[in-house]
C-alpha cells in the first residue's frame, strides 16, 4: 500500500453511515425527474431538486434537445476557440445577454466553471477579490486560483464588507462576488447596500444568478432585476441546470469584460463546448419561462404557502424568503437519520452537513418546484411535522 492510499483509507466516514443504515447520497433515482420520483422501486416525493419552474420534462424542452442531436450531433469534440462553436451557442449568447440587460454573454460548459474561470482571472497580484463567508463553492475555488489577495466578509452583513474594503488600497481592484440567492440558506444577497459601499470604495460586484433565474425578477430575470439593480452590476453569472432545466452557464457583462474573458478564461478555453442538446434545452426552456409567467406565480404560491407551515410548525429555517427552505437540524448524523426517516415516509430532501456547513449549521434543504400540487405539499408537511417532533426537534 502506498503512503496515499494509506492515508487515504483512513478515511471511512461514508462506510460508518452506511453500516449504520444512514448514507443519503447517490440514491439512484429510477424514473424521469419530477415532483415524483422512483428510487429502488419506491415512488416518493421529490423535494430536493433545483428544477424551480419544473421544465426537466416539458415536452419543448425535450423535443429541442432531441432536434439539437439530429441536427448537430452528441457533442462538439472539441473548446469553443476551436471546432466547439455553433450557431446555437451564439444566438442563445445574445439571448442570455438580453435577459439579464448586458451587453455580452458567453457560455461554459457547467456553471462551476463559469466561476471557477471568471472569478481566477479577472484580477491580479496587487487587487482584491472581497467574497461573501456563504458563497457558492465554485467561487471560492476560484478565488483560490487567483493570486489576488482574498479578503471574506461576514453573511449579508455590510459593516463586515466595509471593514474589509477599507483594507484595500484605493487605486487597486476591488471586485466584490456573491451569490444573489444563497444555495442552502435561500435569503437574498443585500444588493442595494453592496452597490452603495462598491460606489463609495470604488469596487466592481459579480452576482452568481444560479438561483436567482427563474424565481425573482421579472418573468424570472434575477436577483438584479429585483432590486433594479442590474446596471450596476458589473458581472452576472448564470446556470442552465437549475431553473432552465438543462446543464451549463454563462457570463454576462460590457464587451469588453467578454472579450477579456474569451480569450484568458482557461475553464472556457480548455474545456469541451456546451453539447448541442444542452444548449437547446435550455434555450427552450427560456423561451417557456418567458412566456409563461404563471409557472412564476405558482412557485412563489407554494413557496408562501411553505413557509408559513413550517414557521407555524415552529421550525427553524433561517432567514429564507425564497423557494429554498433550510430546516435546521445541527448535527451531522441525526440530520442524516432525519433525512432517511422522511424517506421511509415517501419524502426526498438533501442533507446538507459538514464540511459543506459548519457541524452546528448542518440542516435539510427543502427544495420547490412550480409543480409540485397542494396536496403534494401537505403530505410533505405532514411527514416533517411527525419526524421532527418524534426527534423533540419541534413542541
């Protein structure tokens, strides 16, 4: 055995779940993903997917993929500076562009590597990248690959992020990154005020739009089109795998950020161009995002609805005002009982502990789409209610 495998046999906190009948990760899913979902022949409630419009099985969205592979092929075999460009991938650019009022967009191939490529290029040794403590995992991997002096403020709160700016040196770049909705704790980046200290302290902001698109804004445009806030924004980063039922992402900023980034990106340069069913699909499901505001409303009903059950229920959830409900549970293994309880129950929901949260923050991530039903929602409140309050989590 050599001293890697030595050292990495040590670890075994997946087998101890596991052998304690616990493990929540990789169950595989056997039917198409929907409010409803098969796992090991058992039909169960689906309240842990980021599908927030439910467009993963809109008959569009699948019939543009399937074009999309007659007409282009399975993939492009190579990065888009090279043979992975297609007419698609630039129409749809223009597209994204537009929706979220930027000049320019580009695409990537995940939205992990938009931030992983974005946020590692855009400043230098002597700048500053100032990022918010519960950002979004690819951005700080990113940050980590720039040799920009990295300074984290505390969550959404704005004296912490002034401290910070004033330690940097005036004539040098500041550029500020947050989520627009936070991925596990569903409140709102505080954009107004990050505007306002960016103006005073001369700093640029990129907002991560991953869960913003398709829930806040009009006909589903942001977190920046929320606030009204969208041309002081210099960058937008967006995701196809969430509301826009595909996968990949982009970046959307002036010109010539874009023309910058085309050209010194290295996750966009050196990775395989989005496939033509991805790009299709999610250009699809745009098109019914747009046209259909009532995929909108009908979210934000259930999300409403939600979450006055569970505050009435006396869960602690946070400071969430969005369709991502985080049910606190703090501690690593009896959040993973609760989550293969409600399973028994007929309830899918992620467990979201250690090292993703700290271990006193661990929770479940209770997850809408736009078409789950009523009922559908009363039946998971229910079962949340009994499992809570069996383990005193609840009165």
């Amino acid at each position: 055995m050599t001293l890697l495998q030595e050292k990495l046999g040590k670890y075994d906190a997946p087998q101890k779940a596991m052998a304690a009948g616990i493990y929540p990760y990789g169950r595989m899913i056997e039917s198409d993903q929907d409010t409803e979902v098969i796992i090991s022949g058992k039909k169960v409630l689906m309240f842990g997917s980021n599908a927030y419009l439910g467009l993963l099985n809109h008959p569009k969205v699948k019939e543009a993929a399937i074009e999309a592979t007659r007409k282009y092929g399975t993939g492009c075999a190579g990065s888009r500076h090279l043979n992975g460009t297609l007419d698609i991938h630039l129409e749809f650019e223009r597209r994204l562009a537009d929706l979220v009022g930027k000049e320019e967009a580009m695409i990537y191939s995940t939205g992990f590597q938009v931030n992983l490529g974005v946020v590692s290029c855009l400043t230098g040794r002597e700048d500053y990248i100032i990022w918010d403590e519960l950002d979004h995992a690819s951005i700080i991997e990113g940050h980590r690959l720039s040799y920009s002096t990295k300074l984290k403020y505390k969550h959404n709160d704005m004296d912490s992020l002034e401290k910070q700016l004033q330690k940097c040196e005036p004539d040098k770049l500041k550029l500020i990154v947050t989520d627009g909705v936070f991925s596990m704790e569903g409140d709102i980046a505080n954009l107004p005020e990050i505007i306002a200290l960016s103006r005073k302290y001369n700093a640029s902001v990129m907002v991560d739009e991953a869960h913003g698109i398709g829930v806040l804004g009009k006909n589903g445009r942001g977190t920046c089109d929320h606030f009204g806030v969208t041309k002081d924004v210099d960058l937008i980063m967006g995701t196809f795998s969430k509301s826009l039922a595909s996968i990949g992402g982009f970046i959307a900023s002036n010109k010539e950020t874009i023309n910058f980034l085309r050209h010194h990106s290295r996750s966009y340069i050196f990775s395989a161009s989005s496939t033509p069913s991805a790009t299709a699909a999610a250009a699809a499901a745009l098109d019914i995002m747009l046209s259909e505001p009532e995929r909108l409303e009908r979210l934000w009903e259930h999300t409403h609805y939600a979450l006055k059950g569970f505050r009435e229920m006396g869960c602690e959830i946070g400071n969430t005002s969005t369709p991502i409900i985080p049910l606190y549970i703090r501690d690593n293994d009896l959040t993973f009982l609760i989550v293969r309880e409600l399973f028994d129950a007929g309830i899918f929901v992620n467990p979201v502990v250690s090292p993703a949260v700290a271990p006193t923050d661990t929770m479940i991530r209770f997850s809408l789409m736009a078409t789950h039903t009523r009922s559908q929602l009363d039946i998971a409140l229910d079962a949340i209610r009994k499992v809570f309050r069996s383990h005193e989590l609840i009165s």
